[in-house]
C-alpha cells in the first residue's frame, strides 16, 4: 500500500468529520464523564460546534473546574513540539491528575465553566493569559449521581453554538 494513499485517506476522513462544523473549540480541565460525553453526544446534539483539528482553528477556548470557582488551575500549558516536529496538543484535555484524581472530578459537588473567545488561527496555548476575560461563564452544583457533570458542557456548547460573530 501507497503511504501517500493513507495520508489522503486520513485527511479525507477528517474533512468529513468537520463537515458541518462552523464553530471550533479546545477543551481543557475535562472529567472523565464530561469528555464522555462530549465523545458519544457531541456531535449529535451540537454538530455545528466541533473539537478543533489544530490550534489553528480554535474559536474558543473552554476550561472546566471542579469544585474550585477559578480557571487558572486548569489553564492551558503550551504546545509541545519535539525535535521530529510532532505535537502532543489536543483539542479536549482532561484534569490534570496531580491536582485531582479523575474520580475525584468526576464525583465534584460544583462544576463551572469559561468560555473564551480567539480569532481563528491566533490561538497560542502557551501565551493564553490568566487575566483574561471570559464571555461566557457559568457554575452549576452537581448532585451526587445527576448528570456527571455534563450540564456545565451543554451550557458551554449551547453559548458557543449561539454566539455572533464566533470568527
């Protein structure tokens, strides 16, 4: 098999599966739970509101806490590029493990969210500010066993799949 016939495949698939999307985000301080979800009912539910393939392509930035009513815990860290010029960015991260176990944000008695806005294609992880102003936040208490903290994702993909102007 042709290698260069793979990388086409590849990128044929993923054309496709941002087919419909018009709004791009990065994900960061994710539960297991809420990044399940976002997995299995994303698309479904909000098919115009999309991981971003690249950094190039974020609109926004979203960053989840868990029982902790500020972001800058969780906020990006910058993009790792190694000598070979592979990068280990991803467009959904979860908690980070030495600050909370995953358990421990999946069984969170508060959730919240911000939502920022960046100009597609100046999104720089490693330059995000924590002084930065949100457009969109929101805290929802969590119920032991309601919801799995995914109400706090509706609420962040529903401002995202609502906002003017997302580019």
């Amino acid at each position: 098999m042709n290698p260069d016939e793979e990388e086409d495949t590849a990128v044929r698939t993923l054309e496709n599966e941002n087919a419909g999307c018009t709004h791009f985000f990065s994900a960061y301080g994710l539960s297991p739970n809420q990044y399940k979800w976002l997995a299995q009912n994303r698309k479904k539910a909000f098919p115009s509101v999309c991981p971003a393939p690249n950094p190039s392509m974020v609109d926004f930035v979203v960053i989840f806490t868990h029982d902790v009513a500020f972001y800058n815990v969780t906020m990006p860290t910058a993009v790792h590029v190694d000598h070979n010029g592979f990068s280990d960015w991803t467009p959904m991260s979860t908690v980070d493990n030495s600050l909370m176990t995953q358990s421990e944000a999946n069984s969170s008695h508060h959730e919240y969210v911000w939502v920022f806005h960046t100009t597609r294609g100046a999104f720089d992880p490693a330059k995000f500010s924590a002084r930065r102003k949100p457009l969109f936040s929101k805290g929802e208490t969590n119920m032991l066993g309601s919801h799995g903290g995914y109400k706090t994702v509706m609420d962040a993909l529903t401002y995202i799949e609502e906002a003017p102007n997302a580019r």
